[in-house]
C-alpha cells in the first residue's frame, strides 16, 4: 500500500515541489499551507506528516504538539531554514522523527522518511500493541521478533531490569502460531527451589509434605502455547539439569512420579545477568545456555533509546489518568524535555512509577515540569553499572566535540583522537546525528 503523507509548508513555491519529488518517489502526497489546516485535514489516513518549523500562526513544533494528542502514532518530521542545535534537541527530546535543514538533501529526506515509516508499518498489528516505541533501534528488534516468531526456536531476551523483557517475550508469542495457546510467565528467582520445580513440572499427591493433591505444573498448562522463564540466571543447578532434559526430550516428570508426560511448548527465557560470566563460574550450565540462546534478543536501556521517551511517558499519563486522577489530560513540553534527559537506571519500569505517582498527585490537568523535578528528586539514587556510566559519558563527549567542531566530523575525530571510521562507528552506537550540530 503507498504511503501517505501530508506536506505542511507555508512557502506554496516549496510545498509544490517538494510534493513533486515525493510524487515522483512513489509516494501519495496530500498539502497543507499551515499548521490550522493541516489540523483540519488530519486523519488516521496518513502515514507521515512532514511539517515546516517556522511558518505564521502556529509553529511546527506546535502543531506537532497537537498531532500527538490526536494523532499519537503518526511520525513526524521537521523541516526549517533556521536549524540550530537548541531546536533540533527540543523537538527530538519531545518525540519528533526527523529535524531537517534546508535546503533538504533528497537522499538524506528519503532515507529519513524510511526509516520513520519502517517504525510504524505494522503499528497496527496486535501482536506488538502493548509495545510502545518510535525509536529505530526498537524497530530493528521487532522486525528480528516477527522473523524468529514463526519458528518454534528457544529465545533468550537480555536486557538491564526494568526495559520490559516479558513484553517482548509476550509479542514474540503473539506473533506465533502459538498465539491462541495460552502465554504463561514465571520468575525463576521467585521462588525456593523444591516450589520452583512443583510450578514448572508439577507433583503428584503426597509426592512431598503439604502435596495434599496432583498438581499440574506450568509446562503441562502452556501445551501448545509459550512458557516464559523470566530471570533464568537465578535458576538452582540441579533445576538446570532438568530444564536441559525437558529441551532434549520434549517431556517432563512431575515430582514424585515415575511416569514422563510429552509437552508441546516454545520456551522463551529471560535474564539481565551476563550468563557468559556466570558460565565461567559455574553457576550457570554451558549446555543449557546454548539451547536457550538459539536467537537472543538484546533490549537497550532506556537511556540508549531516549527517543522512546515521549510516546511511553503520554501512554502511562493516559493509563495513570484512567485509573487514579481523570481530571490529567496530557503532559507538558517541558516536563518531557526534563524525562529526556534524565538517566533512567530503573528503565521503562522506573517511568511507569514515576509517571504513575505525578499523575495520582497532580492538582491540575497538565502535569508540569516542576512536578516531574520533584518526583525525580524523590526516586532513590541508583548508582550506575559500570556501563552504563561509561555509555553515558561516550554520549556526552561525542555531543560536546561535535558541538565545538560545529558538526564537523574529521575535525571532531581529531580532537577525539580517533579515526573517522571508529568515530562514525562511536555515532551510529549511540544514535548521534552529525548534522544536527552544523550551523546555517
């Protein structure tokens, strides 16, 4: 299906021919000359909006605002004459796509447009709806999650706590020709180690003291479905040894019978620990590892995706509103410029509470700024995995040199002391575009 987009330009002499490029690219094009009418013409029937950043009335920013509330899975981009480095950070830190500067590269519009439109060309599908993202390397692991879903491969999800590995885990099934077999999750360092193996393989009556009745365990109650085993690093050796078993074996034994039962279940498992490491000191089966780790699946920290930012901070105000304070209605600019650029060592969990709390306390129906400062004051300091701090300081130096050197690449990478190939490399890592730091 072709693409929809609405161009929104107060220049007509612009808007004209860049509708015929986008035209003679294969796309359907509608045209707005302002922010109002472009209000007035949306619908659910476009797939991009492109908007001017400086036109009379309101602004592209302003409209982009609006597009959000109503519009909130549309993806934007920004074009302006009047590029700067304060603007090109506010728009992408409140959710917009793309910042642009004229006069616009063809190539460099085009491939923008692909990847913002690879970000939401299968938004609709149910299978990843509670998956709220924009960023592309989010993207990058859905698309790998659709590929992998239609096999019956065990798939490990690694990640920091808190960036939502049990989502994925629940889209991967979704995805499946499971997704009408039930999904059944788990945390495997939950529970003691005699409860841990009744749960996932089940126990006949009296097999143990308190076994007053046969229990099904979980692997026999997601047949034909998916057993997530969430924090498989924390699971006892010689439970191991038995998950291996079932792997191999496709059946289990409930504990104190002699009878083996077969199970039809896809096994996806979870961990933020470094299972290499664990391996190397023995707490964690080599064998069992590579069974597991078929395809793995590696979520990003927040921090690493803060385009992602925006749009989940909006969901949770939106769901906090339903369920504590009615009276919220959006979040402020602002306050989401603040969300942006703070750390997230608790990730999407630690928004969700944070955005919980200020929507259940907020008096008024947009939550400010100064409302987002003091709950961030109040979160406990989490001090930051080696990692962690050190990704965060390589972002901050590429910014600053990039910033000196006015975007300039061979010049940035001399005072970094790298070469440019490394430098690039260092960009793409953490998803800086050299271009958002040249002047006009």
């Amino acid at each position: 299906m072709t693409p929809h987009v609405l161009l929104v330009d107060d220049d007509s002499s612009l808007l004209k021919l860049l509708s015929m490029r986008l035209e003679a690219s294969g796309y359907q094009v509608s045209c707005a000359d302002s922010a109002e009418q472009a209000l007035n013409v949306l619908s659910d029937q476009f797939d991009l909006l492109i908007t001017d950043l400086r036109m009379e009335g309101m602004d592209g920013l302003a409209l982009f605002e609006q597009v959000q509330r109503k519009f909130p899975q549309l993806p934007v981009i920004i074009i302006t004459a009047h590029g700067s480095i304060p603007e090109a950070v506010t728009a992408t830190q409140q959710g917009v796509f793309g910042f642009l500067t004229k006069p616009i590269d063809r190539d460099q519009l085009l491939q923008t447009m692909a990847s913002a439109l690879a970000g939401t060309s299968r938004s609709d599908s149910e299978w990843r709806s509670r998956i709220i993202s924009r960023s592309q390397v989010m993207e990058n692991i859905l698309q790998e999650a659709e590929q992998i879903a239609t096999s019956d491969v065990s798939v490990l999800i690694t990640g920091p706590s808190g960036s939502g590995k049990e989502l994925l885990a629940n889209a991967v099934h979704q995805a499946s020709q499971r997704a009408d077999k039930p999904f059944i999750a788990i945390n495997c360092g939950a529970l003691p180690e005699q409860l841990l193996e009744s749960e996932l393989f089940g126990h006949t009556k009296g097999a143990f003291t308190g076994a007053v009745s046969k229990h099904e365990g979980l692997f026999q109650a997601a047949d034909g479905g998916t057993l997530f085993l969430d924090e498989i690093g924390d699971m006892p050796a010689p439970l191991q040894v038995k998950l291996l078993r079932v792997l191999q074996e496709r059946q289990i034994r409930p504990v104190g019978s002699t009878e083996t039962v077969p199970v039809d279940v896809r096994l996806i498992s979870a961990t933020h620990r470094n299972l290499e490491q664990a391996m190397q000191d023995n707490q964690f089966r080599e064998d069992l590892f590579y069974r597991l780790n078929v395809v793995n699946l590696h979520l990003p920290p927040l921090s690493e995706r803060p385009e992602d930012i925006p749009p989940l901070a909006r969901y949770f105000v939106e769901q906090s509103a339903q369920r504590h304070n009615p009276k919220v209605k959006s979040i402020s600019a602002d306050a989401l410029q603040v969300l942006a650029q703070s750390a997230w060592p608790g990730n999407v969990r630690q928004l969700e509470n944070v955005i919980e709390k200020v929507t259940a306390l907020s008096t008024t129906p947009v939550i400010s700024d100064a409302a987002i400062k003091r709950a961030l004051a109040n979160q406990e300091q989490v001090i930051p995995s080696f990692n962690e701090a050190r990704s965060e300081f390589e972002k901050r130096y590429l910014s600053k040199v990039l910033q000196i050197t006015e975007g300039n690449v061979t010049q940035a990478a001399k005072i970094a002391e790298r070469n440019r190939t490394d430098f690039y490399k260092l960009l793409k890592k953490h998803g800086i575009e050299a271009a958002h730091y040249k002047s006009e």
